[in-house]
C-alpha cells in the first residue's frame, strides 16, 4: 500500500490475524489528492479497501487488479473521474463494488458478467451513459443492483427483470424507456424496486402484482398514458411504500379501494394525478397502517373525508393545491402521531377547531413514534414560488402546520402555543381577526411563523422575541398597530414587508 501523496489525517482502520498480513485497510473520511498509481502494489492479501468519503480525484488506478484478494471494494463519496477500467473485471473474487457519488463516465458493457461474486454493486451518482448491457444472467449471486442517477437509456435488459437472486433495483433518475417489463415470476426474491424519473411508457404493468414480496415501489415521474391503478395490486401483501407521483393515474376511488387491502401500507404518494376528481367519501376505507399520505397538486374536489379520521397511525398528511373546500373538521385533531399537516392552497372555510392545538406529537418534544426509518425515499414540498424543496427522507421534513392560502376565518387558537415540537406554522393568506395570541411564545422550537394577510389587529405580543430559534416572521398586511418588538433572534427573523408595515 503506497499513500505518501495523500493529505490528510494518517488514521483509519487496519486489520488483520494474528501470523497474517492485514485483510482490512479502511482510511475512509480521512485524506484528499488522487489515487497513487502504485495503490495496490504489493497487496495481494487484501480482501476489503474502504476508500470512501475522501477527496480523491482522477482516475481509479490500473494497478487495482494487483490485490487479487479483494472481496470488497468501497470508493464512494470521492471525485473520481474517468472510466471503470480492466482491472476491476478481473478481481475475481469480488463481492462488493461501490463507487456511488463519484463523476465516473463512458458505458457499462459486458465485462460486468467476468465478476460472478457479485453481491452489492453500486454505480449510483455518476455519469455512465448508454444502455445496461443485457449482462446480468451470470451474476447468480447479485441481490443489490444500483445505478440511480447516471445517464442510462434504453430498455430494461432482460437479464437484469427476470434474475432470481435480486432483491434491490435503484434505477431512477436515467433516460430508461420502453414498457417496465418485470418478470416476477423469475424474480422471487424482490422487495425494492425504484425506477423513478425515467422515460419509461405505457400503462403500469399488471404484472408487478405477482412480485408478493415487494415492499418498496417507485414508479413515479414517467411517460405512461393515462390509466388506472392495476386492480390486482391488492395483491401485494407486503407492499410498505409505494410512490406514483405524475404517472396520468385517473380513478382515484378504484385506486384507494385496491390500496385498502395492502394491509402493510405505510407511505402513499400519488401527487399529480388524478385531476378535477373528487374526493372518495367512502367512510368504509380503512388504512389502518398508514403513516404518510401524500396527494397535492391533483385539483381535487370536495371536503376532507371521514376516512382519514380511521387513519390514526398518521404522521404525515399532505393535500395542499387542491380546491378541497368546506370546514376543517375536529376529527384532524385526534391524529395524535401527525407531526406534518400541509392543507394549503385550497378553499376550506370557518374556524380553526379548537382540538388541532391538542396534537400529540406536536405537544411532544421527543417525538417517540417518527415515521418508518427503514423507508429511503424522498419528498418534495411545493411552495407558492412555484419552486419544490427536496427532502431526503420524510423524517427530514419540519414539523409543520401549514393551512395558508385558504378561507379560513375567526381567531388565531391561543392553544397553538402548546405545539412546542412545532417548527414551521403559516397561517397566511386568510381572513383570520383579532389579535395575535400571547401564548405563541409557547411554541419554543418555532423556526418559521407567518401570519401576513389576514385582519389581525392590535400590537405583535412582545413575548414573541422568546422565540430563540424564530427565522421567518411575516405579519404583513394586517391591520396592527404599536411598536415592533426587539430583541433576541426576533430581530432578525423579521420580513422586509413587516419593516413596510
């Protein structure tokens, strides 16, 4: 192993028996310049090379096939540029090879086939271009195959939607095409599959309702025309999260009386769908298990059903840009696990019930019943600038209770102030009067508090400046009246349109 070249701190982890050479050489996090040429050299007993989140540049060395032993090869997170070279299709024995998050290029071909011990191969994040070479039948022992975020197009190969040992396919984010041909019949052991964000058409396949062990399902953000969810996804036992975002599903009431048999459902995103529906109003669905709903940007109609009042696992509802209408009913305040409400940009109307100031997880600082964590995919939040904040996982998002763009009228609840695990809450663009309640400053973790344009009146309650942690704070175009307060963070979480006010 030759390292003089790197900078950096000179620690890691280096392993090995006790009348053998090390087996183990792990530097990741540590050093940044490029690969020696000689990195290999005289390191035929190594079985795993950690090299990842460094700040290694340039090329992948050619002298990578001198460690022969290498079971496990770990160079993501660094800034490797090129082509994977020769080197790496004749280290023979290799299980592992992750070189996500790197500016690798050119294509993948078929001297993929010559790494037979494949288990986990990782190519995510890069610039490979090109199409997936129909390679895959002789990797009998590849269960995770990720290649998210390249630049790949053409069909999915044959080999690659019918192999048995899979059980991870991360694909989204490229310029695949053609029909999503799975042959779950072959692919008895898939439990993730993620082709989001691709050029992929036709309607979804009925098929994928034979794949009982799916548990992760992304389809979202292609080219199908439009059509119905498949009716014999009830089928999929197993299924936890599925994502159809912006795939022209029509039928929404078909779509959710399927969906109610997926007794394991936890995550539901369907946003861009459905356009002018309704609302289904069957009070007998029941999805009992789920935790996050997600369906803005579908121009429903109609009121907030009774059904949702049954989905009492609830911790993340989301019907913003919609044109719902009528009152907020008091059944929302006893989703008691809800830590993100978003019903804005719609046309609800009347007061606040007085019970949404009594949500359990949002009284609650420690937040002990958070959303599944072994869910791994992201959410994007529209905001009025027409712009869309990403979020890595849904544990990410604020705790948020947005009801802005409405009709919504009355006081503001003085209860609110005991949302003290609340992070974000706009109430802006309605008719709310009367004065801002004092007992806001309660709200103690509060980042983002915007109450512009409304009929509030009186003076902004000096005990607000005990909002330590207070960003964002808009009151503009109400009609208050006093001195602004000051002090703490309150100063400078205070809009350019407050200080016109």
């Amino acid at each position: 192993m030759n390292f003089k070249n790197w900078k950096g701190r000179r620690t890691g982890v280096v392993t090995s028996g006790h009348d053998r050479p090390c087996q183990v050489f792990n530097i990741s996090n540590n050093f940044v310049g490029p690969l020696e040429s000689t990195l290999c050299h005289n390191a035929s007993y190594i079985e795993t090379l950690d090299l990842s989140g460094n700040y290694f540049h340039r090329e992948i060395p050619r002298d990578i096939a001198n460690c022969s032993s290498l079971q496990r090869l770990f160079l993501d997170g660094n800034n490797l540029c090129g082509i994977l070279l020769e080197g790496i299709f004749q280290l023979r024995h290799m299980g592992e090879l992750h070189v996500q998050g790197n500016r690798l290029s050119w294509q993948l071909d078929d001297r993929i086939n010559k790494l037979v011990h494949l288990v986990k191969l990782d190519l995510s994040y890069n610039l490979f271009s090109g199409k997936i070479p129909d390679s895959f039948s002789r990797l009998v022992n590849l269960e995770h195959f990720s290649a998210g975020s390249n630049q790949f197009s053409g069909p999915l190969p044959s080999s690659l939607a019918s192999s048995p040992s899979l059980s991870l396919i991360y694909l989204g984010n490229n310029s695949l095409s053609g029909p999503i041909s799975i042959n779950c019949t072959e692919m008895i052991n898939i439990t993730y599959l993620d082709l989001h964000s691709n050029i992929f058409d036709g309607p979804i396949p009925e098929e994928l309702s034979t794949c009982h062990g799916l548990i992760d399902l992304n389809l979202g953000l292609n080219r199908h025309p439009p059509n119905e969810l498949p009716a014999n996804f009830w089928n999929l036992k197993a299924l936890k999260h599925l994502l159809l975002a912006n795939v022209s599903l029509v039928n929404l009431s078909a779509a959710l009386q399927t969906l109610q048999y997926c007794r394991n459902l936890t995550t539901l995103i369907i946003n861009w769908n459905f356009w002018d529906e309704e609302i289904p109003q069957n009070p007998d669905l029941q999805f009992h298990s789920l935790k996050t709903l997600v369906i803005p940007n579908n121009r429903l109609r109609g009121s907030l059903p009774v059904w949702l009042s049954g989905c009492t696992n609830l911790q993340v509802l989301d019907l913003s840009w919609n044109q719902l209408s009528g009152p907020i009913p008091i059944w929302i305040g006893k989703l008691n696990h809800l830590f993100y409400l978003d019903l804005s940009l719609n046309n609800f109307t009347g007061e606040l019930p007085e019970r949404l100031a009594k949500l359990g997880n949002l009284m609650d600082l420690n937040f002990s019943s958070m959303v599944d964590p072994s869910s791994s995919f992201s959410v994007y939040v529209s905001i009025p600038e027409r712009r869309s904040l990403k979020y890595n996982h849904v544990w990410n998002l604020p705790p948020t209770l947005d009801l802005s763009s409405n009709k919504l009228s009355g006081p503001i609840l003085a209860g609110l102030g005991n949302l003290r695990g609340l992070h974000a809450l706009k109430l802006n663009n309605n008719i709310f009067l009367g004065n801002i309640p004092v007992t806001l400053s309660g709200m103690e973790n509060l980042e983002l508090l915007d109450l512009s344009q409304n009929n509030l009146s009186g003076q902004i309650p000096l005990t607000l400046i005990e909002l330590n942690f207070l960003s964002h704070f808009n009151v503009s175009f109400n009609r208050l009246s006093g001195e602004v307060p000051s002090g703490g963070q309150f100063t400078d979480a205070l809009e350019s349109p407050l200080r016109r006010e």
